[in-house]
C-alpha cells in the first residue's frame, strides 16, 4: 500500500467534523486504496471532547486510518500535509448573515495561514469552510504566500448539492439525473444557483421549468437553505456540509465525470470578468487532481447581473478585513 496521505482538520471535535472524520477515515476523500493519517486541530479547552473522537475513531478499526494526531498546536496539525480543511470557526445563528461572522473568524484564517506557510507544503490542497468561506480563504491565501494559491479554495459544493436537489425534485427526476449545475459567487445570499447550462437525462433544465420558477423561486431557496436550516435545527447544518466537503475533495482528488462538472470556490484568473485574486464559485472540471474553470459559457444579462453584485459583496468583504492582509 502507498504511504499515507496527510488531511489536517481543524475545528473537528465540532459538529460539521462529527459527521465528517468518520468517513475520511472510511476512505471517502482518497478513495478505497489509500490510507489516510489524520492531524486534527482544536482550541485547547476542546482537546477533552477530540479525545473522545479519537476513542471512537480507534472502536472503528478502520482498515485505512493510519495514525490520528490530536493537537492544539497548528503547527503540528499542519505540518506538511497533504490537505487542509479548515472547519474551525464559529457557526452564525439565526437572524445572522455569514458575514457577521467576520470580524471574530477572520483573525482564525490569518494566523493559520501563516503558520501554514511555514510549516506546510506548498501544494497542500486547501478547502476553507469556515464562514464566510470564500473571504476566510482569501484571508488565508493572503498570508500564506508559499502555498500555491490555485490550492486554495473554498466550499461551494453544499449549495451546488441543494441546488441538485431542488431541480431533481422540480423535474420528478433523480439526482443522479443531472448535470453541469453552476453555482457562481460568493457563499452568501448573493450566491447565483444557475440552471442555464444543466440537463436532466440530457435534456436542457431551462426547457423543462418556468423561467419564474428559475429565477424567483429555485435561485432564492438555494441561496437562503443555510438559514432555512438553521431556523429550522437551531444550528448550522452539519452533515450535508460535511458531505459537501468530502464531495468537493473527492472530485478534485479523483475527477469529475465526463460530460459533468462541479462548482468550487477558487482564485478568479479573471473568467467571465470577474477581478482576479477573489475566491469566488466557478464551475469547474477535474482531473488528474487538478480542475479548470469551465470556459465561455454564455451568461444571461440576468445572471450576469447577480454575478456582479455577489463580486462587489466579495469586494466589500476584502476591504472590511484589510488589516488582516499583509501588505
Ligand atoms: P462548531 O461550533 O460545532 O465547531 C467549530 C469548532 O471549531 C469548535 O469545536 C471550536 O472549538 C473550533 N475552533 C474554533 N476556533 C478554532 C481554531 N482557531 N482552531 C481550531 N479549532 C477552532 O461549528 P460547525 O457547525 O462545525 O461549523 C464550523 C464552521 O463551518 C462555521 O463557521 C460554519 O458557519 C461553517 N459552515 C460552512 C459551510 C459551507 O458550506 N461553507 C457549511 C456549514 C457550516
Ligand atoms: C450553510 O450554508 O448551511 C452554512 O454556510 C451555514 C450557514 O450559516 O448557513
């Protein structure tokens, strides 16, 4: 067997982890021939509650669970491995924006950032979860020059999977039916759930809803689930945005589909005119564990409206935590 592949985790005697070591321990991520060492991170008055998850990560016996590091030393936690997730943060509560989240999680990504520049390795695959997601991984990217910025991503999967979910359910169709769903954007209520492009058993989304439905009802509901879920379990939703996480790693790791693609949160190189350096939701393809933004896709001037305005809440939220960027 290969050696181990390193996943540092932080925030994970937390609920989002609850759901999610489990099954990166099970070989969701790296898939079924590779085994995984896991560096997970938490506050020091946290570490009783990890030690309870690595007691029951050990009564699993997982076949591919190498070693379990448990630490509140990020410098242990991020040593050269080979993928970070950053869930570590505080979750919003009802009535909150994610951005309201700002000011007391953004400080988390500019010291990790750091640290992992220093101590991790350059090709480290990143994905920030921690909210508000796309700016906590700018904040991050911004002090961790070291790292390849390509690799520094945020999640978007969660809403590209509601956004599945919500079509299949509109069309009486299956999830498995669908393809090439776009999420443009930020994490936020500015986000741009887009079927222009999806198909269901190949045949074109747009053709088989109203434009109303599309425009006034699915874009919304997506957009608005984190909140939905939260009123509704009085905390933020864990184990769909855990699985979103596994999604998103797997598929970059292991490759979209042919004829699919997925919607991750990456540094903009300028696509579809969007300012390059944010973190913003593109649909990409991947392979080979790398992915490319999807190319000249036609955008409605009704989309492309929303992109714009989820771009300058990106803009708005760079400039609100520019002491947290060096230079
Ligand atoms: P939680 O409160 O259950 O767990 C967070 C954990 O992070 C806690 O155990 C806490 O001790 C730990 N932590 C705090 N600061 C840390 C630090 N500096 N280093 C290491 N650990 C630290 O919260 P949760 O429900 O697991 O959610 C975590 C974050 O994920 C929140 O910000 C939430 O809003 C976000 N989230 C994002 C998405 C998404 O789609 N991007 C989806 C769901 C939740
Ligand atoms: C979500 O989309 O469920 C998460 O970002 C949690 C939240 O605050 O909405």
């Amino acid at each position: 067997m290969s050696q181990p592949k390193r996943i540092a985790i932080t925030g994970a005697a937390g609920q989002i982890c609850y759901s999610m070591l489990f099954r990166i321990a099970a070989g969701d991520i790296y898939g079924p021939d590779q085994p995984v060492s896991l560096h997970l991170l938490e506050i020091t008055p946290a570490l009783g509650m990890l030690e309870a998850v690595k007691m029951e990560l050990d009564d699993c016996a997982f076949p591919l669970l190498n070693d379990v590091i448990v630490t509140d030393d990020p410098r242990v936690a991020l040593d050269k491995v080979d993928a970070a997730l950053f869930v570590g943060a505080k979750p919003r509560g009802p009535g909150m924006e994610r951005s309201d989240l700002i000011t007391d999680n953004g400080k988390i990504f500019s010291s990790l950032g750091a640290i992992l520049n220093e101590v991790g390795s350059p090709d480290c695959k990143v994905c920030v979860v921690g909210n508000p997601a796309n700016t906590n991984a700018y904040i991050l990217k911004a002090n961790a020059p070291n790292i390849n910025p390509r690799n520094i991503t945020a999640l978007t999967r969660l809403d590209h999977n509601r956004a599945i979910s919500q079509l299949a359910g509109k069309t009486g169709s299956t999830v498995a039916d669908i393809n090439r769903m776009v999420i443009w954007g930020n994490h936020s209520t500015t986000q741009v759930p887009d079927i222009s492009y999806a198909t269901v058993n190949g045949k074109a989304a747009s053709d088989m809803v109203d434009k109303a439905w599309a425009q006034e009802e699915f874009i919304p509901t997506v957009a608005k689930r984190g909140a939905a879920v939260i009123n509704a379990r009085g905390s933020s939703s864990a184990a769909s945005a855990a699985n979103g996480v596994i999604d998103h790693m797997a598929t970059w790791i292991q490759g979209t589909p042919a004829g699919d693609w997925t919607s991750m949160a990456v540094l903009s190189d300028g696509s579809y005119g969007i300012d390059e350096g944010l973190i913003y939701s593109f649909p990409v393809e991947c392979k080979d564990g790398e992915y490319t933004i999807v190319s000249d896709l036609d955008v409605s001037d009704f989309i492309r409206e929303k992109m714009l305005a989820s771009q300058q809440e990106l803009r708005e939220e760079r400039d609100t935590v520019a002491d947290l960027l060096p230079g």
